[in-house]
C-alpha cells in the first residue's frame, strides 16, 4: 500500500509533464503539416488508444517512463539522395506530410517545441501558485549566528538581514538556504543590511551530511545562522496576474540556470553527483511531497517538467538537444552530416544516455539502503 502512495502521484505527474512535452512537438508539426501516426505516452505494449479523424493513433503504454510522437514516413534521411529516394515511395499529396521535407526552421522549431512546452508548463503551475495560494515575502533577519561557524568568522552578527547572496536578491526567508545550496561557487558573497548601512561579507559555506524537509538525506551547505521573520511576521501575498507571470518566469528560469551551472560544475569535477536521482527518487519524492497537498504537488510538477525541458535540450543524439545540434550544423554546412558521423554521434549519446541511467538508479539505490 505504502508503494502505491509513492507511485500513483509519480505516474500522474510524470503522464503530465511527458504529455505537454509531446503535445509540444504535436501542436507544432499538425501547425506545419507534418502527419502524426501515433501520439503515446509510456513505452511497450498497448494498455488502450483511439483513433482521432486525422488518423492520429492516441494511446497509453505499460512502461510510463516517457512517450513519443511518430511522424508519418518517419525515418533519419542522411542525404539529398536518400531524401529523393523517399519521396518516390509517396504520392504528391503524401510528400507534403513528410517531416524530413518541411524548412529547416519548421523542423527546428518542432523539435524545440517538446522542451519549451516543459518550460511554459512551468510558468503556468508557477503562476497559478502566486495567484491562489501567494508567495512568501517575509524579510530574511539573522536572529542566531553559531560561534566559530562560516558566518561568525566572516563578521556576520546577529539582527542583520539578509538582502542578497551571490547578487541574487533575497526577497524571502526561504531563498537564503536555496541560493546557498545551489551555489556552484567555493566562497559566496552575502550582503546584509546592518543600522541603516549596507555590507559585504565573503563566506566558505561547510559541507554537512544531513536531511531534508521530507526526512531524506542529503549533503547541505551551510553557514551557521539561523534565520527569523523580521519582527516575527511573515509576509504572504497574493499576486496580481501580470505580476505572478513575472516572478514564474523568474523561478523558471533560475532553476534552469542553477541546472546548467550544476552541470558544469561536474565537468569541472566540483559538482555532488551524489545528489543525481532517477526514476526511483523522483517517485519516492513525488510521493512524499503529495502527501502535502495539492501545491504541494504542483510545485515539484513544476520543477520536474522545467528539469525534462532541460535534460532534452542537451546536445545528445536520442534528445531533442541532439537533434538541434545536427540541424545546426545542416545550416553551417548547407547539407544534412552523413550517414556515417550521424550514426557514430548516435552511437556516443546512446553510450552516454545508458551511463547516466546506471549511474542515478545506483544513486536510487543507495538511498534506499540497497546498494
């Protein structure tokens, strides 16, 4: 039964934001007048479908962990000669459903629809947040700072409040511990308010092993303080439309950011690959994180369909990224790259992909205790 709380809300969270990813690419290419034969979410064997008047087979799959959408004729073409193969295979009228017939901007533009649909999804979830359940805007005030801690070495004291880290401007209490644990830098920069004046300390955050809100453990950064209401009031709000857009566009694209510099923060080989979850951990988190409702949910909806978005872009052949990167270098060269290097490329982002899957389910599994 317990298994069922974890994986019902992580089916029904991963159902939607792998749809709006593939709806995405759908709403582009029936735009542009690509056929679509099948429209799945999951993978394997046929659960139950429909037919729409388009000829569009919807349907749902006994593996939930992805989908696609099949274009009509779908295949690579790797050159000229292949593309005029194919189209001897079709009627004029077929020739214009074709994928690999359509403007190189019309094919870009339909790949890149997946992600950026993530990414819009986001920004909805987020803004519907701030207009019906508020954002908090509660000032960050020091009220403890630990003796001999990072914070008490720097010249931080108690009573100050906190007005930004790393120049990201601290508007509530709960973007102190977030810009401090997702900082890729050794020393950070905060800027405290103190009598009216304003001042600058450089702090070396320390590594501790410790847990989450939701009990799982994990390697927190932290500086030694501890952090009160000013005045002991908190400050939620409510937002109007306009301003609730604009501040999840903000969230989205902070998350996106914090994303690529973790990334490259691990090609540096500073990054806590540690902390990389699959599958398992994002339905163990999915689960616990349910249980506190329906923001609750729709928040951490929020952050896995921005982290879908931007896995899809990387630059790896099987993603959406992958494709992107060889329609460019279609425009550089002014002609498809060849069977072969496109096959060689795929050969590496396979090799990749698979590593990356290993390597978060041994992740999952350590911190189920398992392995």
């Amino acid at each position: 039964m317990e298994i069922l709380n974890f994986l019902i809300p992580f089916i029904i969270l991963l159902t939607v934001v792998v749809f709006v990813h593939e709806y995405g690419h759908y709403y582009f290419a029936k735009r542009y007048g690509v056929g679509i034969t099948d429209f799945s979410i999951g993978f394997g064997k046929e659960l139950f479908g429909f037919i729409d008047k388009a000829g569009t087979r919807w349907k749902f799959c006994i593996i939930p962990l992805g989908g696609y959408v099949k274009f009509f004729g779908d295949r690579n073409v790797f050159s000229q000669a292949e593309q005029e193969e194919l189209l001897k295979q079709y009627n004029k009228d077929d020739q214009e459903k074709l994928f690999v017939t359509k403007p190189l901007y019309q094919r870009s533009l339909i790949v890149a629809a997946g992600p950026l649909a993530n990414f819009l999804l986001a920004i909805i979830i987020f803004s519907f947040i701030y207009m019906f359940s508020g954002k908090d805007f509660t000032p960050a005030q020091i009220s403890e700072v630990q003796k001999d801690s990072p914070a008490y070495i720097s010249g931080i004291k108690d009573g100050d409040l906190i007005l930004s880290i790393d120049d990201k401007k601290v508007t509530s209490i709960l973007d102190v511990s977030t810009f401090i644990n997702t900082t890729s830098k050794k020393d950070i920069v905060v800027n405290v308010l103190r009598n009216d004046s304003e001042i600058s300390y450089i702090v070396t955050p320390k590594t501790i092993k410790g847990k989450d809100s939701l009990g799982n453990a994990i390697n927190k950064k932290i500086i030694g303080i501890k952090i009160s209401p000013k005045n002991n009031e908190f400050n939620k709000e409510r937002l109007g439309p306009a301003t609730a857009i604009f501040y999840a566009f903000k969230e989205t694209w902070f998350v996106t950011k914090t994303s690529l510099d973790f990334v490259f923060s691990m090609f540096k080989g500073k990054g806590d690959t540690s902390q990389l979850g699959g599958p398992i951990k994002i339905a163990k988190i999915t689960g616990q994180v349910a249980q506190y409702g329906l923001i609750a949910f729709l928040s951490i909806m929020a952050y896995i369909s921005i982290s879908l978005g931007f896995i899809n872009l990387f630059p790896i052949p099987m993603l959406d990224g992958g494709h992107l990167m060889f329609y460019a270098f279609e425009k550089i060269l002014g002609r498809p790259l060849s069977q072969k290097t496109q096959e060689g490329f795929f050969r590496i982002g396979l090799f990749l992909l698979i590593f990356l899957m290993l390597f978060t389910t041994i992740n999952d599994l350590k911190d189920l205790g398992l392995f």
